[in-house]
C-alpha cells in the first residue's frame, strides 16, 4: 500500500467515525448545536474538494435541515461564529 492510499484509508475511517457520531447525535435528539452543524459543513467542504458532488449535496441537504429544525425550535439559524 503506498503512503498516498494509507492516508486515503485514514481519512475514509475518520469520516466513517465523525458521520456515524453526526448520526448518533442527530437520533439522540442534540443534532441542532453549533458543533453538529459545523461538522457537518466540514464534511461537505471536504466533499467539494474533491469533487463528489452527490456527497457534497447530501451534506448541504442535511445542514440545511439542522438550520430549519434550530429555527423551528426558536434558535437562531446560525450562531455568530458560523455567521
């Protein structure tokens, strides 16, 4: 295995591990805070840079969804460090 698909690998299982903990969070019911949502654009961005545009609209869907249910729940859509 070259060093180029190890680290491959290694961001695959990162990614795995912070979806699978977005997932958990979201079913437990603390899916609006800050640190979900930015976690969520981090995965999206890391999707556009490498141009897989199916995962990059799953994300935005998925953020834009966290972003209405805080406002259904009178929170502001973003918090001033996201703004």
């Amino acid at each position: 295995m070259s060093p180029s698909q190890n680290y491959q690998e290694i961001a695959c299982n990162f990614s795995s591990k912070a979806t699978e903990t977005i997932i958990q969070r979201i079913g437990a019911g603390r899916g609006v805070t800050d640190a979900v949502l930015a976690a969520v654009l981090t995965l999206a961005f890391g999707e556009r840079i490498v141009h897989n545009t199916a995962a990059w609209n799953i994300h935005i869907d998925g953020a834009a969804q966290l972003v209405s249910e805080r406002v259904s729940q009178g929170l502001p859509a973003l918090s001033p460090l996201l703004e």
